[in-house]
C-alpha cells in the first residue's frame, strides 16, 4: 500500500523526533494497519484482497506489503525444505521457526515440534481459513494428528485456555480491533475442538505460535531437517507433481506467475 508520508508524521507529532528506528517501524505497521482497517467506500475496488498471502501480492497478516521480487526456479522434485528456503516469505519462516524453536526448547513431543513447523505454510498463499488450507495441504504426507492439530490450531488462536498457558493473543487485538467476536463457523469449530482427544495437540501449536520473537536468537531450519524427515513422507515425483489431490496447491506455489 501506499503510505502517505506527511499523513503518517502527522501522527506522531513530536515524538517522532526521539523516537528510534525501530519504534518508528513499528509506528508505521501500526500506522499502516489503521489505513487497511478502513472501510472501502462504496463502489470503489480495493486493489489488494486483505486475504491473499504474499507470495500473490496480498499484505502480511500485521498488514505490510513487500515488494514482489523475482523467485528462483525450484528443483526438479522439490521437497519441503526446498519451500522453506526457495518460496516461504522470510518473515513467515523466521515465524514457523520460532515456534517449532521454543516447541522443541520445551520438551515437546517431536510430532508437535514439526507440526509447529508447519502450521502457517499457507499464509504464503491464501491467509483467510490458513488453518483448513495448510492441513488439506500437508494431509496426504503427515500423520491424521499433525493435520488434525494444524486445522484446528485457527479456531483455538481466539479462544484463550490459561490453564494450558495460553492467552488471548494482543496481536490479534491489534489486527481484528477490541472485542472482536469471530465468525460463528470459528466459535463452532472452536467448541468442536475442544471435546476432541486431540485438543491439547492444536492448543500446543497456539501455545508455541510466537510473534514476540527474541531477536538475539537466529533459528535456521538445519535442526530441523532430520525431524522433517520423520514426520514428513516426501513425495519421490517432488511436491507438485505426485498426483495426489493436492499437489495443484504445491504447484500454485512453484509457479506463482503463471498467468493460467
Ligand atoms: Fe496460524
Ligand atoms: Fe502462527
């Protein structure tokens, strides 16, 4: 989106003048957020579908906007570390690093550790219903439990459970405003998930679904590939072209610019 520069001084008056580099970045998210919250007039196009991931030309989920660059060309029979490093956005993979990171830092089972690892891979492409698309996505090469979590980890993230350590997260008050009241569809799955014997499998991924990230600490995906491996049944034709009924999803993400 475009940002009006005068507009958004205006808005820190003179604090700006004290302010750091990094306040002042954080000042324009938020800045930038207040402009994507507001109501497109009647009649009028938004240019930029809110739901769309990045890696089609929508926002961040906090709202950014990066530029498009040119992608590299994937491997023959890509795998999906392959996606981690050659189309997953950065700031997506520091994210789903993070969290697999504190999962496996606190003892997590390992099957948990790589579904922290995977649970946002569809942000890339589509963020509305993330939850559903990346367990359709993963669901032919992961294990029912990791799917199932990673389906139903959306629902839990508006639903606060202290006593498994999860809190009502203030990004969330930031992105969907005070008191927001999700769609009934969410609360219903929420109520579903609740009841299941694989509740505390998804509220684990919310438990561990960091966006305070310490920045002293750099998380690569190199502790991570043995446990891919295991949790992970690699098509051999590679991710796209196995035949399975997703594998148009992959591709999706292979060739994000082709026009058909
Ligand atoms: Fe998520
Ligand atoms: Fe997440």
């Amino acid at each position: 989106m475009k940002v009006d520069p005068q507009a958004f001084l205006a808005t820190l008056g003179d604090k700006a003048n004290s302010m750091t580099a990094d306040q002042r970045a954080d000042a324009l998210e938020e800045f930038m957020m207040k402009q994507l919250a507001k109501p497109v007039a009647p009649g009028t196009t938004a240019n930029v579908r809110r739901g769309t991931g990045v890696m089609f030309g929508g926002l961040t989920p906090s709202g950014f906007q990066p530029a498009l660059a040119p992608l590299a060309k994937m491997p023959a029979q890509s795998g999906l570390a392959d996606f981690f490093r050659l189309r997953f956005m950065p700031h997506s993979v520091q994210h789903l690093l993070q969290s697999a990171n504190d999962a496996l830092r606190k003892g997590q089972p390992e099957d948990i550790v790589f579904a922290c690892l995977v649970h946002d891979i569809a942000i890339n492409m589509i963020k509305v219903d993330h939850g559903w698309w990346a367990a359709q996505m993963l669901e032919p090469y992961v294990s029912e439990k990791v799917s199932w979590a990673i389906r139903h980890h959306q629902a839990l993230r508006f639903y606060a459970d202290p006593a498994m350590g999860y809190e009502y997260p203030q990004q969330y008050v930031r992105i969907f405003g005070e008191g927001y009241v999700p769609e009934p569809y969410i609360k219903a799955t929420y109520e579903y998930a609740r009841g299941h014997q694989w509740y505390q499998e998804a509220r684990m991924i919310t438990v561990h679904d960091l966006y305070a990230f310490d920045p002293n600490i750099t998380v690569t995906l190199d502790p991570f590939i043995d446990i891919i491996g295991r949790h992970f049944k690699q098509p051999k034709e590679g991710l796209g072209f196995d035949g399975s009924p997703v594998a148009h999803m992959w591709r999706a993400m292979i060739y994000p610019d082709n026009p058909l």
